[in-house]
C-alpha cells in the first residue's frame, strides 16, 4: 500500500489549490436505507471530480525539465481536466487524448483549461495507447491516472478528509476504474483504522477490476460498454490489483439501470448533479449490493459531476415513465374532425396533463380513415396511470403504450 506519510505530503502539496469538499449527512438515503450515510462530495471539486488531488500532487513532483517539454494524458474527462487545470497552475503546456464518445461537457470543459484536446480510439485504453505514442513522438511527460504511485496519494488525501471529519466511519464505498482512486483512499483507511471496510464498486459494463479481484490475478476484459464513462476502464494495472487486494475487502457490480437510478436519487433527493461513475456507491447502497447491520456509519465517495447534459436528460425522461409520473401512449381513433378533441377531453377529465402531441394519418400500418395519436401524459403515480388505461378501454380506444 502507499505509505501515510506519501499521503499526508501530497495533503499539504495539494491544500494550496484543491477544495476540501463536503462531508455531508445524507438523512434520506439514511433513512431509506436504515444506515448513517454521508456522502464525500467530489462533484463539488474546483473541476468537478476528485482528479485534480492526484494530477495536481504528480505535477508538482516533476523536475523543471520533466515541466519544460510539457505533458501529456490520456483520459476519459475527469483526469483531463485535472492534469489540464493543474498544467495552467504552473504555466506549462498540456495535451489531452480523449476517446472520441468523451461527452461533449468534457471536451469543451478541458479546452477552456488551456489543454490541447486530441479525439482519438473507442475507449480510454485505445486513448492510452495513442497517447503514449504522441508522448514520445513530441518529447512530453505522460501523466498517467492511475497507475502512479503520486497519483495515488493525491487521492488518498480524500481519506485524510473523511476521517477528519467524522471519525468513527465503519465503511467506506468508493467507485473503481483503473483503481487509483480506491487503492489511495484504502491505503490511507487501513494505516489509520484497519476495522474500516473498504468496499470498492465497478460498473457491469466495465467488469474488469472485479474479475481480478475475485481471481486474485490481472483478467482484462475485451470491451466495455456502460453509462458511467469515467470508470469504463477495459485492462488492469497490475500494480493497482496489487494494492486493491491488500487494502479493499469487497468489490460489488452495478448495471446501467442502477447506476441511473441512483443518479436520479442524487438529483431528485439529494440535489446533486453526480456523474455514472461518481453514482456507483449510492447505486450499491439502494439496490443492496452491499451487506451491513442497522445504524452502520458508512461513507460514500460521489467522485464527480460531470455527466452529459443529454445523458442527464435521458436518464431524467426513463425516470420518470419508471416512477409512474409519465406516460406515453399510441392511440388509434377514427380521422374526422371532433375525434383528437374527444380524447383530449378524455384525458383532461382523468387529470391527466397532456405535455406533446403528434397526429400521424399517413402510416401504412393504419387502416384507411384511422390515424394514430402520439401523447406524453404527466401523472400523479401507479393508479393514476391505471385509471386512465380503464377509461380508455371503457371508451373502446386501442391504444398501446411505448416505453
């Protein structure tokens, strides 16, 4: 594991520039969940995820050589825009290689840092393996995210913060990609309270890590696909199982359906705006990956906040239609004029508020003289929903919902 006093250095090298983020009491996940959670708030870091603690700690460590040539890294978004705010800081050039599905929020995001930005490969180790070649090509100082022992303690430091603030914590949950992130926070735990569980979570989608754990070897896996872009990492670091295996005691999976709920949780309940691979431990904690007894004191890291406003909006929308509190409906009525005006009326009665229409008479699939009715419907809940189903069937409509 990283030394302590590896972390507390980085501490004091970052405390100039990177904010000291809240860690807050969560009482409606809380209750909810019959546990006392508080939630590491990340998302509310200077660029928006925990990154910068470790870029910032590995740039100040460089010689004014390794500064002069410049560096260089590859990243999804969040160690993007850490090594490029931390570049700016000491007024030396950056140059990013991002895979080219990087939300648009964080390519721009790492432009206006100052970075060069380069779209390059599917994911962020066809990223990686570009960047290293542009690393040498031009002469630059590659920045890894993760499979750097400097980077690492940078963040580690979020430990040091946790504790400070409440001491007698008997879980800690942390979101895994290529495990930097978990192998400091871990390092700093079980040196300063070796009782603490760390439990360590992976997206479905990007299983690597998970499988190795459980292997207690390197398994890569082949591709990766999953919402939460800032932990879809397909190969292992052989150095950062290494601390993972000494210092995480669990490691969970969570799909794309979960990791959207607990982002719409986050939202909804807890007004923050939290990126799929900052989500992963609330997704654990309300899908019950996680065993624990009432009144465990557990603390959740929300690594970051830079989700895709179009994702966010997706998300949103299949929320909602999962919630009951919308619904989508193709009604067949019969093409004349007072037909879309009887079903209006309908609907309006049912208290059923109406927010998009289409009227489609042109589809070969209908019957001559029919047209079909294309309708998003806010409602109040399940029977609400049911109610309105029954009314129309009373009413002898054919309709059929779209989800």
């Amino acid at each position: 594991m990283i030394a302590l006093s590896e972390i507390v250095h980085a501490n004091r090298v970052i405390s100039k520039i990177v904010e000291k983020t809240p860690f807050a009491y969560a009482p409606l996940l809380s209750d909810k969940k019959d546990a006392q959670i508080y939630l590491k708030k990340e998302n509310l870091q200077l660029t928006g995820a925990y990154k910068i603690r470790g870029a910032y700690n590995k740039i100040a460590s460089l010689n004014d050589e390794e500064r002069k040539r410049g560096v260089i890294a590859a990243s999804a978004g969040n160690h993007a825009q850490g090594v490029a705010y931390s570049a700016k800081s000491f007024n030396i050039p950056s140059t990013i290689i991002m895979p080219e599905a990087t939300p648009l929020l964080k390519v721009t995001s790492t432009k206006s840092l100052g970075a060069n930005v380069i779209l390059h490969g599917d994911n962020y180790d066809e990223a990686y393996e570009y960047a290293l070649k542009y690393a040498k090509e031009h002469n630059l100082t590659f920045i890894h995210p993760f499979n750097d022992d400097k980077i690492i303690a940078g963040q580690g430091t979020i430990a040091l913060e946790m504790i400070d603030e409440v001491n007698d914590l008997d879980m800690i949950i942390i979101p895994i990609g290529g495990g930097g992130l978990i192998s400091g926070i871990g390092s700093a735990i079980k040196q300063l309270d070796p009782n603490i569980r760390v439990i360590g979570v992976v997206a479905a989608g990007a299983p690597a890590m998970y499988n190795s754990f459980y292997a207690k070897k390197a398994i890569d896996s082949t591709s990766v696909r999953t919402i939460a872009d800032g932990i879809a990492v397909r190969d292992v670091s052989e150095k950062n199982l290494k601390y993972i295996l000494e210092v995480v005691d669990d490691i969970v999976k969570v799909d794309d359906e979960e990791i959207a709920n607990a982002i719409l949780f986050l939202l909804e309940k807890q007004k923050l705006v939290v990126e799929g691979g900052g989500a992963v431990g609330v997704a654990a904690i309300l899908h019950d990956k996680i065993k624990y007894s009432k009144n465990t004191k557990i603390g959740i890291v929300l690594s970051g906040g830079n989700i895709d406003v179009q994702m966010l909006s997706v998300i949103i929308e299949k929320g909602l239609i999962k919630s009951y509190r919308k619904m989508k409906l193709l009604v067949t009525l019969i093409d004349k004029p007072g037909s879309l005006m009887k079903l209006t009326d309908l609907l309006t009665k049912e208290r059923a508020n109406i927010t998009h229409i289409g009227y489609d008479r042109t589809s070969t699939s209908l019957s001559y003289g029919d047209a079909n009715v294309t309708m998003a419907l806010e409602t109040k809940g399940k029977e609400h929903q049911e109610s309105i189903r029954k009314v129309l069937k009373e009413h002898n409509y054919k309709f059929k919902e779209e989800y």
